[in-house]
C-alpha cells in the first residue's frame, strides 16, 4: 500500500520498510515542529485586520488571531513557588502543569465572580466556586427556568448586567454564538481597570468577536470536561483536569487570580496545563471537527454505508461500525494505543496496523486545520449564525434522518445496556 500523499510521506506502512516505521516518522516529525513552535508567529493575517472577501460578515468579521502570546515561545512561566515544569522529567512533553500547591486560594478572597449562564459549565463552576468560599453571583436572564435552579443550588441571582456590575470577575458561561451581544450589552459597560474577564474556550477573544479593554485582565480556565463531570468530580473530593491561559495581563495577577480559579474549581486536584487563547481554541476546533466529533461520524458512517451498500444486514453494520467503537475507546482512553493492541486479537492488530492508515485523508485534515488558523472557518459559522443557521439545520436533518441512526433507535430499545453500572465503574 502506497500513499500519494505529497507532504506526509507514508509509505513506510509496514515497519521494515525503508528501515523506518511511522512512528519514527511521527516523533521526527513532531520534534521539528515542536522547534518550529519556538520561532513561528501565527500564519495568515495580523491583529486587527480582516480577512479577505468577508463582506457577508459585520465589522466584527472574525479576524485571525489577535493573541498577544501566540507569537512567543510556549514559555515555562512559573508563579513564585513554581508550576510543575513537567519537562524536567519528560523531554517529550513540554508544558507547564500546575497543582493544588502552585495555587493562592486567597487570590479571590477580595473579589466577587459574576457567573454568567448556568448550563453545563456555568452551574458547575458556580457551585463549585461557592463551596471554595468565593463570593458568586450567577448573571441569568429574568425569564430564564434556570434562575430557581441556581437559588435552590442556593446562589444569588441576578440579571447579567446586574451581575457583571457587581462583580470584579466575570466568568462568561454562555453559549459561545451569543457571548459577543451579551459582552456589548452587559459585560462591556461594568468593566473597570483591574476588573477579569474570564472564560471557558478562547473563541470570540481569539477571532476578535470580543475585543477587552485595555485594563481588563482576560483569562481562561477550561476544563477538559463537560460541566456535570466538573461538579461531580468536585463533590466526590476529585479534580478535572483543565486548561489556563492568559491572554492579557493588565494588573501583572492574572494567572495567579486565574490559578485561584481553577484551584476553587476543583481542575490544580487533577493537573491544569498552561497553554494560549490560540492552541486552545484552534486545538479544540481542530480536534472537534477532523477528529472528534466530525472525524469520528463520518468514519462510522462510511463503514456502515460500505457493509450495507455491500449487503450486509444493516443491524450487523450498526454493531460494528457504532456499537464496538465504545469498547475500543476504553481501552484507548485507559491506556492509550498500546492497551487496545494489546486487547485485540493479533489478527485485528495486523489488519488494523496495516489498513487503518488508508482510510485517512491527511491532505483533508491540513485543510481543516489551515481553515482553523486562518480563520475562515469562524467567518462561515459567525455568518450561518447571523442568517439563522440555514446550512446547519439542513445537516442535523439529514444526520437525523441516516439509516444508521433509525436501526440504531431500535436495536438500543431490544438490547439491554445497563448504564447505571456502566456509571458506577
Ligand atoms: P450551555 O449551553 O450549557 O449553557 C449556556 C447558559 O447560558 C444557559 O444557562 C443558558 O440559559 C444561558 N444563556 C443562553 N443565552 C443567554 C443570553 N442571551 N443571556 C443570558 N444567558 C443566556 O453552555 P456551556 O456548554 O456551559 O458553554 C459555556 C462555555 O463553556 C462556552 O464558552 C463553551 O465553549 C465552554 N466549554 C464548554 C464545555 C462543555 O463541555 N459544555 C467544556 C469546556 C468549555
Ligand atoms: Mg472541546
């Protein structure tokens, strides 16, 4: 089997040929650019600047980043008595992860957190802030059937412009699409000199659809996890791993506030790795589209579509392309590629080793990538936003009307599958 495939060369899909095996391929190729992430600055257009043929979009026509670390060396900054530089003990792994002992609780003790939104990382993120002792007021609208929620979870409430003006922190918990109005409209008015914007994923700061003042710390604790597994691993006593980053120091305290945070959040018990707005945000959208969520339906769907379009029965297609994935991701997700190979039967491990690559297309994922960077791929979803999302409700019905989700619907209703103790593992 040969690739065609100009830029990554994988020819070498067996391991003795031409004496080198991908993976050797894979560690040469991510040592150089972990070189090159030490020089390169963002690629495509400056801060500010639009970018071409956008005229579809407002003036906040999301413009490439922005990001005033981006350009700089992922630098192993340490809080004074110093985040856990992991690269003194692992010369593969270069980032900076901070824990319980690297964090001020006494950070937050003169502030007050505005929480806005109670989804899935708002409510989450306010209880768990309450509990560590911080000030926290959750910012709902006053229609929203949130609002009893969060008092009963015993949380003050207010209106988001009420929030945001009492707060010193303002933790925007919104739904991404609609941060940007909500920011105009209430956040933007409150800020003072000294005040923190703090936020979950990097998207509208780094696309510039949010554009802080100077004076404002800006700030991300992220965790790796949706909002119910936050609050849960909290309660138990446990962490979530997360993110920090900052993307503007106004007052020289901002990753120490920000450490604060995450620590009353639960994220320094599990390990919270610094990074940048941009790595965050294009990290995420990149893994979400060709890898995730993106990558990994259409990978199912192809193979269902193959064995059915082949005559196979469509419920035996079901069990194998969808049903058997979640067993391969345990093991993966438990100890990574090694663990799966080693659970497998020789016969899937030769085949799978010597198959699997030809169903990538990584001409495809360096165009999704590029996309991500260049910003055009946050230009098309702020304009489907903006004309109420015509092409993405076209998707989600076609996705809800696919063969595999109907045989799907009927095999979970003749199959047990006992979630509860699935849970308790
Ligand atoms: P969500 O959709 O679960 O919750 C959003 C909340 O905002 C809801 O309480 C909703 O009622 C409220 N809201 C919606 N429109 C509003 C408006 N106009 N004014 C006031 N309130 C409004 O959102 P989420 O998934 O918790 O995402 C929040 C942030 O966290 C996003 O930036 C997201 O990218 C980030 N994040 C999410 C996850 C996750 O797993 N869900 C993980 C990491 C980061
Ligand atoms: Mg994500």
């Amino acid at each position: 089997m040969t690739s065609t495939h100009p830029q990554h060369d994988t020819t070498a899909t067996h391991a003795t040929d031409s004496g080198r095996t991908n993976h050797e391929r894979t560690v040469e190729r991510m040592a150089e650019r972990r070189a090159e992430r030490t020089t390169v600055t963002v690629t495509g257009r400056t801060a500010g600047e639009t970018g071409p043929d956008d005229g579809a979009a407002s003036d906040k026509s999301a413009s490439a980043p922005a990001d005033p670390d981006a350009s700089t060396e992922r630098t192993k900054r340490c809080l004074t008595d110093g985040g856990t530089d992991v690269a003194d003990e692992s010369p593969s792994f270069d980032a900076t992860v901070y824990y319980e002992r690297d964090a001020d609780r006494h950070a937050l003790d003169d502030e007050t957190v505005a929480v806005l939104g109670y989804g899935s990382q708002g409510h989450a993120h306010a209880q768990n802030l309450a509990e560590s002792g911080v000030d926290v007021v959750v910012g709902l609208r006053a229609d929203s059937s949130s609002w009893t929620a969060a008092e009963e979870d015993g949380l003050r409430v207010a209106t988001p412009d009420e929030a945001a003006a009492q707060a010193s922190v303002v933790s925007v918990l919104l739904p991404d699409t609609v941060q940007p109005a909500v920011y105009e409209e209430s956040i933007e008015p409150t800020l003072e000199s000294g005040d923190t914007l703090q936020f979950a994923h990097g998207f509208n700061v780094h696309y510039n659809q949010i554009q802080p003042p100077e004076g404002v710390d800006v700030t991300m604790i992220a965790p790796k996890s949706p909002g119910h597994l936050v609050r849960r691993n909290y309660e138990n006593g446990q962490g979530t791993p997360g993110l920090l980053a900052v993307y503007q120091d106004a007052t020289g305290e901002a990753r120490e506030q920000a450490l604060a945070y995450a620590d009353a959040l639960g994220c320094t018990r599990a390990g919270v790795v610094e990074t940048t707005f941009r790595e965050e945000t294009e990290t995420d959208l990149f893994g979400e589209q060709a890898v995730l969520c993106g990558g990994v339906t259409e990978l199912v769907k192809a193979g269902f579509e193959t064995l059915v379009d082949a005559g196979y029965a469509p419920e035996m297609a079901y069990f194998e392309c969808l049903n058997e994935l979640k067993l391969i991701v345990d093991l993966l997700y438990e100890g990574g590629h090694m663990e799966m190979w080693n659970s497998v039967s020789d016969t899937a491990e030769y085949g799978g080793l010597t198959r699997g690559e030809s169903v990538v297309d990584r001409e495809g994922m360096d165009e999704i990538l590029q996309n991500v960077q260049n910003g055009e791929f946050a230009r098309e979803w702020i304009s489907e936003n903006q004309a109420k999302r015509p092409a993405y409700t076209q998707y989600r019905r076609s996705e809800e009307t696919h063969e595999i989700e109907r045989v799907g619907a009927e095999l979970r209703t003749l199959f047990a599958w006992d979630e509860d103790a699935e849970d308790a593992r």
